[in-house]
DNA sequence: CTGTTAGCGCGTTCAA
DNA sequence: TTGAACGCGCTAACAG
C-alpha cells in the first residue's frame, strides 16, 4: 500500500468574468477607415481587404495563393492582415472548396503509449502539408467507433486514419459511402477498405511460440482482456496456439482496466496450472504488471515462470527483469500511413496500397 | 542491450483504389422520387427535405429542435434521413450558428500520461453536452504554442483549454481577442485569462522538499529538464530551493528527450556530488529511469541515494523500489476544467473561476 | 493581375 | 406548426 500524504492550498478567488460571444455586428457600410479591429469581433476578409482597399477575392489571394497577385498588393494586404490581427475562418473556406484540411483518426484509447506515438508520427507527416488531425477514440467498443466516424465525416474531414480495422458493418459501410481516402493502420487485413500499414499479429502470435518454445518452455498461460473488443488481440493467440501445437496453452481471461492486469489473474493462473513455465500476455502493460506480481509472490521470473508481452514501451526497461517483446514499428506505420493518405489525397497513384512493416522480439531478461 | 529479432512478411499486394472526392453534382431537378442516394454525393438535408416532402427548415427542425415539429412529420423526416444516411454537416451548422461545438485542447504531447489521462478526462464531460475535442501538441514549445491556438481559433472552437499557461505575451493576446473562454489547466497562476483549474508546483516543490528533509535527506541533487520550456518545472525547482534552505542543492540539466533521463547526467550527478542523498527529478519518468540507472551502477536506493518525482502513474510501481512522488489530480483537473468551460459556454455565471485541487505525496520505496 | 458573380449547406429571423 | 428569404465567410469560375 502507498503511504499518502494530502495537500491543497485553499481556493483563491478569481473574478467572474464572462466571455460573450457575437456582439454587435460589425458596421458594414465603408465608412470605418480605423487600422483596429472592432473590440468584440474577429476581423473578416472583407475587412481586410477594405482597409487595404482591394477586392475581398484579392485578398483572400494573397493569402492562399500569393504567387498569383501582384508583389505589392500582396505585401499590403498581408500587412493590414496582420495589423488586424485576420485569422482565416477555415470552416468557411472548407465549405466553399470542399476540402476542410483535417484527417480523422480513430484510435481505441490515447492512454497507451502505442497509440500516442501512432498518432504523432501520422500528424508529424501531416502537417507540414496543411493537414490538422481530428483524435476519435473508441474506448475498444465497436458500436462507439460508429458513432466516431459519423462525427468525423460531419466534420468533413478529407481523410480517415483508423488504428485496427473498421470493425463493424456499419461503420465500413460509413466510410465506403463517404467516399474519402481511408487507412487502416496496425493489422493487416484480408480485405482492406484502402490503405492498409502494420504487420501480422498473427505472425507476431506464431514467432514469439517458436521463441519461448526454442527456449524449452511448453506449459503456457495466455492472457487475454475479456472487456475489449481487439481482434488484434486474437490474432496474437491465433497464431501462438497455431505454431505451438505440442505445447499445452492455456488461456485465461481478465478484465481489469484495458491495459493492466489484476494480481488476482496471476493467483488463478498459479493455482489453476502450477506447472506453467511462461506467461504470456496479449498487452504489454499487462506482462509489466505480471512481472511485478511473481515478484511480490517470491516467484523467479525468468528461472521459474518467463514472462513476455506484445507491444513495447520505455516500461518494458523499467521493471525487473526486463520484458521480452514483440516489438512494433509504431511510428514507422505512423508515418508510412501518413504518407500514403497525402498521396491519395494529391490524387497521385498508388501502386501498393497495402504494406508490411514487419516486427521484432526484443529479447530481455524476462525470458 | 537488447538482443533483437527481426521479422517481416513478405509485401502483399493490395489494388490501388482511388476516393475520387466531389463528383457531378446531385441533380437538383425535383424528378426523382427515388429513396436511394447518389453514389458519389453525400445526401444533404435539402435532399432529406425534398424526400420528405417538407421544406428544408422543417427538415432542420427536426433534427436539431425536434419538438418543435409535428409527431408525424418529424417520424417521416427521420426516417428518410435514416435510409438517405444523411450525415449532418457540422462545418455548415457552425457557420450560420457561431457554434463549433469543438473545443480546442493544446498539450505539449500525449506521450506523458499525465496529459492523456487530462485529455481523457476532459472530454468526457463536453461529449455528452455535443462538444468535441480538437488536439493540438506544442512539444514544449512557445513558438509552437502561438500556432497551435491560432489554428484552433481558425477552426472557430468555442473554447480553448491549454495545459499550462499562454506562455507567450502573443498566444495570450491572440486569445483575450478571440472572446472565447479559456482554461488554463495544471497549474495556478496569479494572472489566469479566464478558468484556471489546478495546484501550485512551487508548493509541490515545497512540500516535497519538506517531506525529504523529514526523512533525513539534506544534500539534493534536483534534474531539470534543459531543452523544454515549462513553467511548470522551475516552479517545483523553485519551491524546492526556498523551502530546503539549510540543505545544499545542486541544479542538474538533462538534455534527452523530454520525459527521460539519460544515464550520463546520473554519472554527473555521482562524480560532480559524491556524497548526494538524494535524486529529485521534475519530471516523472525521469525519476522511474533515474532509478534504474543508479541499479545498473550497484547503487542502493533508498540506503545510499532516495529518489523522488513529480507526477505519477502506474509506472512508479513497475519499478524497484517503486517511486516516491508527487502524485498530481489530472484526471479531476480535466473534469473541473470541462465543467467550467461548459458554465461559461452556457453563459452561466461562476463564481469561482480558478480552482486549486491540490496534490499528494505518495510515500513508496525509493525513499 | 484584378474584380464580379454565384453559391457551399445550413440556421436565424421573420412571417404565415 | 411550417415556410421564405437571407446570410454566415469564403473561394471557384469566369470575365475584364
């Protein structure tokens, strides 16, 4: 048990203070020749291009399309843009050109370290091209990614980036009718909607078996999470039950917070199979928490019982022993999914809509 | 080092599929009675009203004030809406109602817990009320920051929450002009721009160092993080060193990547220090990495050297001993925080506009 | 190189 | 309870 000590300053009091929106509208007759903007409301293109005293469209050239306009309007224009302080409204702009410049992605959770870096490596390929990200997260629950991509499509974003597949029919049906480029990121699938970047986990299942396996374990427990909905993580004990056929494998079931794993799962595995020689588990967070629960138990990880988890993260270093894992390329799937949806967003061809990044076992002292 | 495995399926195929966007227009003609909509357009609500036989406000209506419509005709328009896959577009909406329903959220990463659990946290009290959340990252940077706000405010979010403060006097100006209410999280400051839900690190800091001068420790080794620029960490500095005053401090500068800690600044530490009783890092994960650096170098923690931190989560139990730290409310932060943005936005009235939640000292094994 | 016209899809503001 | 007109802020398409 922790030993907590409490602190809090007491509640300062701040004013109230009231952020009301949409004053009294801008004076609209050309009478204002003032530099500043009205106090309660955003300076507009047209009023830029007032004060500059050129046509709203010249204007908005020489904001998105400087080259075309001549170099002393545009340097005009752009000073009294700044000195008003103009901030383009990109909703209207999405409306009338059809392209909002926001790619949805859809994750289960940001809270693993696996997702976070999945998504920043995507926005990171994104952006220098105008691309704003727009985080759905689904909490691993099929019916919540329907509702995800609807709001994302209401949004009008260009692009669709998931991290696992469209799970259900209706949410494929969504995003076949939306008609915009879309990427499933992680597992690779039979029959992708469109762009399709990760590797096989089933294959990653099948290969750590044949690692533990050459190591001379064969009494396996495999920790699976009951309360999400991963086919990815399916797949992991597809392929380890497939490749380690004299092995005796166990499965066992938790559900605690996705993520984690209850000491109580390793006390069942313990009792029910007190011969078992590896754990296995489906997440990484999940194999660290093993590890430190054999520890408070006086178990010897890796002499007694070994200890490996799919997905990694600074943590697999942290506990003791260190975990073995399958490794992922998160980023490099990241930013090869990235560069695939700008490319069908260009219009440009694709001539390998689907790719393998493959992944590693990082062999540490756990096994 | 990691003994590494590396596998890869062979590249597979896949057909390369083009999301031709914006095809011929929907014939506008009212000739066609069909239920079915256009392959290559998504339905509009105009399509839904002509369906329907009802004028497109009515349409509307029913949609985003449904009782103030027939029984009967609301029953019909849904369920042409329905069968249509009418997806209401959000960017229109916003236009003509000067309301986004999104709500910008600037980070510095998602990388560190703390800020996904604040994330997470958040945007679970605006979703139920219509709000979306729209993530934007700044790496700890000020530059970063000023861009990140003035993109959401293009997307014309009605509110803004940021991690920290609007440390630039730029990014503050941009955002007292853009009469949206703002929340500055984590932290407490004497000149918030609006809603400020959080604690004092400077009494973090303080408290911290109180607790470690209790348990006997006097000579402080205290690592700051030299590439970000976070108020946040020299505020826990400061309160430190103001309060351990009869004890000798010295300041460590880390350059890795933000969050970690590299191994050579414990070396510094031990060769600048050698008599140092304690380790206190700013950051979280550097202080869960600094103990495993001083393990890799047979130094015994807590006997020898304590360590301590500033944040916590669950990896502060992965490691042995499991870390001492500063344990901060981000999750009630995001909630506080959600729920005064939704007063303001209501344009209700608040009382008490900034809100210290406090922190805990979480006593574990490194000290 | 610059301006005019038209309209993106929807909700507000009136009137019926 | 329903509808007509209008406009949100901006850009595509054309004209000058």
């Amino acid at each position: 048990m922790d030993n907590v000590i409490h602190y809090s300053m007491k509640h300062r009091f701040g004013a109230a203070r009231h952020g009301a929106r949409n004053g009294p509208e801008l004076d609209a007759t050309l009478a204002g020749g003032d530099l500043v903007a009205d106090g309660l409301n955003t300076p507009k293109l047209r009023d830029v291009a007032r004060i500059a005293g050129v046509s709203v469209i010249t204007a908005s050239r020489c904001i998105s399309n400087p080259e075309r306009v001549s170099e002393k309007t545009r340097a005009k224009v752009l000073k009294v843009a700044e000195e008003l302080g103009y901030i383009p409204n990109r909703l209207a702009s999405a409306m009338v050109s059809s392209r909002s410049m926001a790619v949805g992605v859809v994750l289960p959770t940001i809270a693993n370290p696996i997702h976070s870096v999945l998504l920043e490596a995507l926005a990171e390929v994104l952006e220098p091209f105008g691309y704003r990200t727009l985080l759905g997260t689904t909490g691993y629950r099929a019916d919540k990614e329907y509702d995800v991509v609807r709001t994302l499509l209401a949004h009008k974003v260009d692009a669709i980036a998931l991290a696992g597949k469209a799970q259900s029919a209706q949410t494929r049906k969504l995003l076949a009718a939306a008609n915009v480029p879309v990427a499933e990121m992680f597992e690779l699938y039979d029959d992708p909607l469109d762009i399709n970047v990760g590797l096989s986990n089933r294959e990653a299942g099948a290969a750590l078996a044949r690692f533990l396996i050459a190591r001379g374990r064969h009494r396996f427990a495999f920790v699976l999470h009951s309360e999400i909905d991963d086919s990815r993580m399916t797949s992991r004990y597809d392929g380890f039950l497939a490749t380690a056929t004299d092995a005796r494998i166990e499965p066992f079931h938790d559900s605690s917070k996705p993520g984690l794993l209850r000491e109580s799962v390793v006390s069942a595995i313990l009792s029910r199979m007190p011969d078992v020689d590896a754990i296995v588990c489906s997440g990484h967070q999940a194999a660290v928490t093993a590890i430190c629960a054999l520890r408070n138990q006086g178990i010897a990880v890796p002499a007694q019982i070994a200890v490996a988890g799919f997905g990694d993260s600074p943590a697999s270093q942290w506990v003791q022993p260190a975990l073995t894992t399958v490794s992922y390329p998160m980023s490099d799937i990241g930013t090869k999914s990235g560069q695939l949806l700008l490319a069908r967003l260009r219009g440009e061809a694709i001539d390998n809509a689907q790719a393998d990044l493959g992944f590693q076992i990082m062999e540490r002292g756990s096994t």
